[in-house]
C-alpha cells in the first residue's frame, strides 16, 4: 500500500513541477529554474523517507558547486533526483528517453543539460561534445553528473563504463568522482515496489583522468562497482531468495 501511495504522490508532484519549471524555464537564465528543480529533487526524498522508509544516508563529501565530472552508480530511476537534492547546483548527461515526457525537453535545454542519443553513435558524440563546450562556457563551474554505464543496472550487476566520462574530464580539466550506492535494493531500476531501509550514496576519492583512457576507465569501474558490491552486503535480508536480488525486511508493497 505505501508503494501504490508514493507512486500516486511522486508522479503527481512530478507532472506539477514540470509545469512549475517550465514556467520558470522563461525566467532568463538558470538560477531560479534550478532551484525549482532542487526544490523538486528534496520533496521527492522527503516522499521516499515519509511514505516508503526509505532513509537517504550520504557517506563522503558531495562536490558541490566543484568543477568536477561525478562518475555514479546507477541502479534506480531515484538516482538522479537523490544526487539532485544532495549536490546543489549540478548539470547532468541523461538519455534521450527523458524527452517521451511533456514540458521536459524544454525544461532540460534551459537547465544547460546534456542529453545524448541512448543508442550511442556519432550522435551521441556530438552532443557530448557540445555540452562540453556549454560547461567551459558557464562562469561559474558546477559539478557534471554523468552515468558511465550508460543505462540502469540490477542490484549486484554492472555494464562496461562506457568513455564519454574520461573525454569529458579531460576537455574540462576534471577530476572523477566516483560515487557508489545500493539505492536499487530500495527503489529498483524503475520498478512500482519499493521497500524500507537506509540507502547509502558513497562520494569516493577523487580520479585524475591522465592520459590513459582504458586505465582511467578500469580504476572508476573498479572503484565504483566495488564498493557498491560492499555497499550492498550491508544491507541484510530476511532470507536469501534463490534467485534475483536480495529484498529489505520491510516491504513497502
């Protein structure tokens, strides 16, 4: 039942607020756009901890308003709005699948936000490449959140990190931040249940790019998928099913 009433309150504040931020999307630049979307962001983890009992634990130290490139975990539809709400006034790459939404390809141009081709390819490229000439042209930097799996992943699993996180340091002149969590043992991928506990976003030591694409990629990786393994193995189940990832005690169904 708390599931089915955090779905209800989530999408609708979602759809108020898309029409809330596009309003403010007219307002000439992205100060108060932003804080409509951080403002967002904070309501939609209050919802989590309220309804669902799913309590946001930060571990390390958020970069915000840092020139960095954040390199994340990413294991649930929740991500984004948790780094959102715990990293003030961050840009983001996100897929074009944003767009099927009303009002938010227009809200994510105003915003500065990077939005690439989730087939890869050449075009994804290019638009790579042009918000890396946005961010070098904002005045004040801010931290770029970027997903380098490129899609969302199951509990316990991992994707190959895809380069656009090494060339978009580099051009900028970065540090990666990884950042690790076990959030998709509480809110899964995109799924309608969620389940109770402490979810935990990790902000590790920081990674110079260097010159080695391959070798900067293999440490991230590293970094990332280990110490969300360990994150993970925090977490404790009831029981172990036989099959598929590991539930909470409390299920919020």
């Amino acid at each position: 039942m708390r599931s089915f009433i955090f779905n209800i309150a989530y999408w609708s504040l979602s759809g108020i607020y898309a029409v809330i931020c596009a309003i403010l999307a007219l307002v000439p630049g992205r100060t108060v756009l932003m804080h409509g979307l951080r403002s967002y962001a904070r309501l939609t983890v209050h919802l989590m901890r309220w309804i669902c009992g799913i309590k946001v634990e930060v571990r390390g130290t958020p970069p915000k308003n840092q020139p960095v490139v954040i390199g994340a975990k990413h294991q649930s539809w929740g991500d984004g709005i948790v780094m959102m709400a715990k990293c003030g006034d961050v840009n983001f790459v996100c897929g074009d699948h944003m767009l099927k939404f009303p009002l938010i390809g227009w809200v994510l141009k105003r915003c500065g936000a990077i939005v690439l081709s989730n087939q890869g390819g050449s075009e994804a490229r290019d638009s790579l490449m042009a918000g890396i000439v946005r961010s070098q042209g904002e005045g004040r930097p801010r931290p770029v959140l970027i997903y380098p799996e490129g899609h969302l992943t199951a509990v316990g699993t991992g994707m190959r990190y895809r380069s656009g996180v090494w060339h978009m340091a580099r051009a900028l002149d970065r540090p990666i931040v990884p950042v690790a969590t076990n959030l998709g043992h509480f809110w899964p991928q995109q799924t309608w249940h969620k389940f109770a506990g402490t979810a935990v976003i990790e902000f590790l030591d920081p990674i110079a790019p260097g010159e080695d694409r391959d070798a900067a990629l293999s440490e991230l990786e590293a970094r990332v998928e280990t110490r969300s393994r360990e994150l993970e193995a925090e977490f404790a189940p009831v029981a172990k099913p036989s099959h598929g990832p590991t539930r909470p005690a409390v299920i919020c169904a």
